[in-house]
C-alpha cells in the first residue's frame, strides 16, 4: 500500500479477448500482476506522464514532444 500522493494512474493497452497475459505492461514500461491494480471507468488521480506520451491517445499528443523528458521507465512513483 502507498499513501493517496504515491498512488499513480498507469495506461495499459487492452490485451486480446481470449489473452491471459501473466503481467500486463503499461505504455511506460511497468509491469503490473494481475489483481495489484484497479480497472477504472476513467483517468483519475496523478496521471503517469510517460504513460500518456506513449499512448496512442490523440487528446495526448502534445506531450510526445516532451517524451525523453518525462523519465518512466517502469517504476511506479
């Protein structure tokens, strides 16, 4: 467990229908094991930066012009 201003909001690509994938891998590199992380409805919380640069996601774009600066990497912060 880590405290409300540690928590994170990741972005994973969807694995296929009939995939069960041991880790899934956010767009910034972190791993997550099945069960460590909550599927939520929207983005909420502190948004992972590398994650949304990476993302193909167009409301993002802007910050792809930013990518080397974002860190990421897979670690959770």
């Amino acid at each position: 467990m880590v405290g409300e201003s540690r928590r994170t909001c990741h972005l994973v690509p969807l694995p296929e229908a009939d995939a069960m994938p041991r880790l899934l891998t956010a767009f910034c590199g972190l791993r997550i094991a099945p069960g460590s992380g909550e599927v939520l409805a929207s983005p909420v919380g502190m948004p992972c930066e590398p994650c949304m640069a990476r993302s193909p996601v167009p409301a993002f774009a802007m910050l792809q012009h930013f990518h080397g600066r974002l860190g990421g990497g897979g670690t959770d912060r």
